[in-house]
C-alpha cells in the first residue's frame, strides 16, 4: 500500500519508528568502518595489553588493571574472547553503543518535554520532534567520530550512554506518580550510575547532572531543592571515598587529593585551566564547523591567567589577554543560561550541561593531552540539544515551519555527509595521519605515526612485488620520521638526538626494509643504550628487531640469543615467540618451534599466518 507523504510523516511520530529511523542513520554512516584499524592507544589498551589477550574470565584481574574503567575493560577482554584482535567485532560494539545512547537520548528527552517545566510551553508537534532531532544532531555529528570509531574510546560512548540513560531513569522516576514504578526506576538509575562511574572518571559530575534536572524541570519548593542538593553532596562524598580506596588512598589527606586530581605533574592547574578556556571554545567552534578537525592536536599551553612581563625594569605579572577573554567569553554564555533558568529551562540546560559535562577533563585536573575529540562525546548533548531547540521551537516561531523543516533536513544531510566522509579517511591510516600532520605539523606524535604507517605500506608493497614503489614509500618514511626527531646542539659542538622510541623502532625497520642493516642495527644500539630508561615492553621490542637483522644477515646464533632475550625481559611479547618459533624451524629445532608456535595460538587463536606456519611444520615433521 503506497503511503502519502503526510501518512509517512504521522508515522515518524511514533516511536519505534524514530528508533529504527536512528538505526538506519547510524548504520549509513558507520556502517563501511568495519575495517578500520587500531590506532594510537588502541595498541597498549588492547592489542599489546596481556589483561585483555591472557584474561583468565575473572574480573579481579581487570579490577587491578583499571579499577575505574572495569565496565570499559570488560567489554573489551569480551570482544578478544569472541573476535581476538579482528577489528570488525570491535567496531560493531562500539557502533551498537552509540545507537544505544541515542535511543538513551530519545528517551531523556521524551521526559523532558513532559515535565511540569516544558509540558505547558511546549506544542504538540515539538514535542513529538525535539527528541529525534537532538538524537540525530548527537549521533551523526563527525565530532563524534573518535567517540565511535576510535576503538579504545568506548570508554567515552559507553559512560556517555551510562550517564544519559541515569538521567532518562531519573525524569522517568519524578515523572511516575507509582510507587512500584518509582522504585524500579531509581534501581535502574543507580545500578546505571554505578556501571558509568567504573566506565570513566569524567561521569563524577553526574550527581550534579541529577541535580540540575531538577532545579531546571521540576521547580518546587526550597525544601525539596535543598535535599535535592544534599543528595548530590552525598553522591559525590561517595565517589570521592571510592576513589580513594581504589588509589589506597587517605580521602582526607589533602596530599591525597593533590595526588587523585591530576593525571600529570608536567602543567600546574592554573597553567591546564587557563588553557581550556581557549580548549573550550575550539571545541565549541568544531562543533558548528568540523573542517579543521583531526585526530592529534598540538595545542600551545598558555602559563595562566597572569604571566611575566620582561619588558618591564621589574619583571611585573601582567594579565595573559587570551586566556582571560576566553574566560570571559565563557561567563557570558553561563550568564545566558542563568538569565534562561525559568524562561527558557531546555536552554539552561543545554549550556549548564555542557560545560559540567566538561567539568572533569577541561578544568582544574591537569591531563598530559591537553585536548582530544572525543572528550566532547557527552557535552555535545548540550549543543545537541541546543540546535535542536532553535530549529525545532524558535525558528517556526520566527519563520515558519515548513522552512524550518528544509532547515533541518538539509542539515543532517550535511552532518551525515560529513560524517561518512571523515570515516573514509580513517579506513586509510596514512590518509588520516597526512592530514593531521598538515593540521598540527608542531605535533612530533603525528609524524612519528604518519612514518609507521607508511613504513607498513612500503613492507606490504614490497611482500607484493612492487619493489620501485615500495622503496620510494620506505625512503618518505624515513623523510618523515625525521621530522620527529630534535637535534641538542651540545656545549663541546657535538649534536645529539632526541628522539621517541616508536621513531627509533620504525627507522629500524624502514632501514631494514630497505637493506640498509648498518644504519638499522646503529638506530638498535642508540636506542639500546638508553635501555634504563625504557619499559620493559620497548626494552623487548629493540631485541625483537634486532633480532630480524640478524636473521636476515644469517647470524642465527645473535639473533636466537636477542629474541630469547627480549622474550626473558617481557614475556608476553608475541613478535619474539614467533620469530624466535621461525628460526628454530629454520635450524632444525621442531619440537620446541612447535610449540612456541601453539602458545602463540592459545593467546590469539586468529592468527591465520602462524597457524598456517604450524600446520605446515606439523606436515613437514611426520
């Protein structure tokens, strides 16, 4: 039966037609990032992490590994048990996480046009479309991306959805007046409060969250908001006692909280707050123009809200000018929510949300990077609903409505498009990291990883035959791996190198790649000299490599002897058995190459490569 387009749009109103219209979006737009691969801290989360490949099913094991992430780690050691280190699992989840916090948002918001605050103001008709636009601004914004596609950054999608849905529970609970009801959804608003606290640290400011809704929606008397208010204290009390215990710490040791409320001694407070005001509003800016966005900032740190002035006969603190404006800029806009408290409460709310959304990561606790994209994954809800307000209930006012629907339209076609094409390019790591490297060419990290990449393409190349091409990819890797190294010009005239160990590692293998094994096993020995200040995972890495030097220069004994080494230093690294498990089967070891080789297999069971090797050994053996 053909439907006309109004039946099409009653439709719409329902609600699990919105829910399946939010699905349909969402896979459109993620759908083709399937194959994305791991990224930055992907690799010593879940790949390089033996919690999550040698986890025994336990959750005491993750408990001491990442207490305060548990809920996080968990479904990561899940996604290892059923898919081991096949990113498509991965992505999967974490895609499914982020219709679920949209649905959270359909819901939070469904409650929210009915309370006593916005049920009289509101019509009919934004009350059945504010919900799903805010749910579609939210999910197929690209700033969300990192949150989505970013696979470690589940810990940001799955708080967020955690904290979302607590809040939908709670308007659910005030709106019921059965008490059978009730209880069953403050139960659930806690037991989801408690799963987002043990997801990440940024969901500490959810109490007040709780709070805020219902000063915002639920205007009553000054009792009720007091006790409202100390339920809050209470909550947060609570959360602090168990960061303490997590962290063995005295909660009221005030040597403890210094030590609690910053990830890095490197920035004092003032020096990390003055810089996210300016974070903020960057933030803030991506959030209506994306063009500018990329994967790995580098963000000058700004000395305060006050700095030395040398030009001065007596060196004079001064007012640092874009810090305090930025500040400024920001107290307008919390002005502007204070001055919507009763007349506009979804306003209020929008702007009061975002910037305690914020609270914890762009604020006085000093974290080494000083900005990351998907911090912005829970605040956008408050941007999120604060577009929807305008397109949804002021701009029919103003204009009318069947404007405001093109309006609408075309911008969630245009946040869709976006969306899928910046997914595109992180389906092409070297795509991806080009980019950020012409956005953020300061940021040494971005063309350490642009080289590892590219020395991966020039390997894969070279494994396929394409030999002029893949030493043309080889050398720009090296060209760009230089970038990131600084030359210290000494006193006595001589220079020295200061470089990172992922430089050193893929210099390594670029120069191997290329035949280049004198300046290979130079970069080893550099590198290797510094091996006191190296974690035992690198420390193995650098005798892992140097080991396939030698193996490719058939000094099998050195190259035995360093991947024993490097497996006796850090035995969960599965390059060395493997390496170590080829040599021997070289040299007529079988037995013991063997059975390296199931080890292997019993900690990732997906590796096609050693479990062909294997089979082959086997056959060869008999």
């Amino acid at each position: 039966m053909n439907l006309t387009l109004n039946n099409f749009l009653m439709r719409l109103k329902i609600g699990y037609v919105q829910v399946l219209l939010l699905a349909i979006s969402i896979v459109l737009i993620y759908g083709h990032t399937l194959d994305v691969p791991f990224y930055l801290d992907d690799f010593s989360s879940i790949q390089e992490n033996p919690v999550i490949f040698e986890w025994q099913g336990t959750l005491a094991e993750l408990w001491q590994f990442a207490a305060l992430r548990i809920v996080g780690y968990f479904t990561f050691a899940l996604n290892y048990q059923f898919h081991q280190f096949q990113v498509t699992g991965y992505h999967i989840v974490n895609i499914l996480i982020h219709f679920l916090t949209g649905c959270a948002i359909l819901g939070l918001l469904r409650g929210l046009v009915r309370t006593p605050a916005l049920k009289p103001v509101l019509s009919e008709e934004s009350k059945r479309w504010l919900p799903l636009i805010v749910a579609l601004i939210f999910v197929l914004h690209p700033l969300q991306i990192q949150g989505v596609t970013y696979i470690v950054q589940r810990l940001a999608s799955l708080s967020a959805l955690f904290y979302i849905a607590t809040m939908a529970c709670f308007i659910q609970a005030r709106l019921t007046e059965n008490w059978n009801y009730r209880s069953f959804w403050i139960l659930t608003c806690l037991l989801l409060a408690l799963f987002a606290f043990f997801t990440k640290q940024n969901t500490a400011t959810l109490p007040i969250s709780l709070l805020l809704l219902e000063i915002l929606f639920f205007p009553g008397s000054k009792r009720r908001l007091i006790l409202a208010g100390g339920i809050a204290v209470f909550c947060l009390g609570i959360a602090w006692l168990i960061l303490a215990y997590v962290f063995k710490q005295n909660p009221f040791s005030l040597e403890a909280m210094e030590a609690l409320t910053r990830e890095t001694t490197t920035i004092s407070r003032t020096s990390y707050l003055a810089t996210q005001m300016s974070v903020l509003w960057t933030y803030i800016g991506l959030f209506f123009w994306a063009a500018s966005s990329h994967i790995d900032y580098s963000y000058p740190i700004t000395e305060g809200f006050l700095y030395a002035n040398e030009n001065y006969h007596l060196v004079a603190k001064v007012l640092h000018s874009e810090a305090i404006w930025a500040l400024i800029g920001h107290l307008f806009i919390l002005s502007l929510a204070a001055y919507n408290l009763r007349r506009r409460p979804l306003v209020a709310f929008g702007i009061f949300f975002y910037y305690l959304a914020h609270a914890v990561e762009s604020s006085l606790i000093p974290i080494r990077d000083v900005i990351f994209e998907h911090r912005t994954y829970l605040p956008n809800l408050g941007l999120a609903v604060l577009c929807a307000w305008l397109f949804v209930v002021q701009i029919p006012y103003w204009l009318n409505s069947r404007l405001a629907q093109i309006i609408i339209i075309t911008l969630l076609i245009v946040l869709g498009s976006a969306t899928w094409q910046r997914n595109q390019m992180w389906r092409d790591p070297v795509a991806l990291w080009q980019h950020n490297v012409e956005q953020s060419p300061e940021k040494k990290r971005g063309w350490v990883i642009l080289g590892k990449h590219l020395v991966q393409r020039g390997q894969l190349e070279k494994e396929q035959g394409q030999t002029k091409q893949s030493q043309e990819t080889l050398k720009k890797s090296i060209e760009t791996l230089n970038h990131a190294i600084i030359k210290i010009k000494r006193s006595d005239g001589t220079v020295s190198l200061s470089f990172s160990v992922e430089t050193a590692l893929n210099l390594i293998v670029a120069y191997k790649s290329l035949y280049q094994y004198d300046k290979a096993l130079r970069w080893v020995n550099r590198a290797l000299a510094m091996k006191n200040l190296m974690r035992p995972f690198d420390h193995a890495k650098f005798l892992v490599n140097k080991g396939n030097i030698f193996y490719e220069l058939k000094r099998y004994r050195e190259s035995e002897a360093s991947y024993r080494k490097a497996i006796q230093i850090y035995p969960h690294n599965l390059k060395a058995r493997i390496n170590l498990a080829s040599l021997l089967s070289v040299t007529g070891h079988y037995d013991e190459a063997i059975a390296l080789y199931q080890k292997v297999l019993e900690i990732n069971p997906s590796n096609a490569y050693v479990r062909k090797i294997l089979q082959k050994l086997q056959k060869a053996v008999r």
